[in-house]
C-alpha cells in the first residue's frame, strides 16, 4: 500500500522517500501519460477533425475513421505527437510525482492532517 500496511497490526509511520523514490514517481507518471497518449491520440484526432468538419464520416465516429484511413496516410491519425508527447511527460512528472511529495510533506508536517486533504491540497 502506498500509505503503510494493510491488516490488523498497529500503524507505523513511513520512511521519507528519498529523490530516488521520487524521480522513480515521476518517471512512472511520465510513462503512463505518454501510453494514454500514444493510445488515444488517434481517437482524439479524429475528433477534432470532426468538429472542424462535420461532413466528416456523415457525422458517425467510426466511419469517420474509416474516411480518414482510405483517404489518407496512417500517420495522419498520429497528427501533433511530438506536442502530445512532450505535453504528456511534463504532465506526468508534475502530476504524479511532486503530488506524492506534496501530499507526504504534508501529511508529515501537519500529523492531524487527513489525508484526503493532504491530496486535494497537494493538487491543487
């Protein structure tokens, strides 16, 4: 568990992370953002080429896919992925690890502190 042991035993109280743990966090982040993005990014295209032409596929999702992948190259569902992917990795390392510093310091320094809290303001 991600804030101590599950069970029965009394509490205890973690270790600080050290920068190892916390670039590890980030880097983990960073990693999951760029697979969603490289998942999703041709969906996310699609729509966006659907909202700038509504004649696109008559309107309908799927055939909108089917109309862009006879007319034109693959790649083209992959438009804007250097930006996608750098936007990704940033958004992975601030999000997942200097939140999870954030979110310990906190609970850390202010001992009563919920924990949700602790999230919400680390997220904020």
């Amino acid at each position: 568990s991600t804030y101590g042991p599950v069970g029965l035993s009394p509490l205890e109280r973690e270790r600080r992370l050290a920068l190892g743990d916390y670039v590890r966090l980030s880097a983990s982040g960073a990693l999951a953002g760029l697979v969603k993005t490289l998942v999703f990014l041709p969906v996310s295209n699609v729509k966006v080429r659907m909202q700038t032409n509504p004649d696109l596929g008559g309107g309908r999702f799927l055939a909108a896919v089917a109309e862009i992948a006879q007319k034109e190259p693959a790649a083209n569902f992959y438009r804007a992925l250097d930006v996608a992917c750098l936007y990704a990795i940033v958004f992975g390392v601030l999000s997942f690890g200097i939140k999870e510093f954030l979110t310990r310091e906190l609970v850390i320094a202010m001992p009563g502190l919920n924990e949700l809290l602790a999230i919400v303001l680390a997220s904020a």
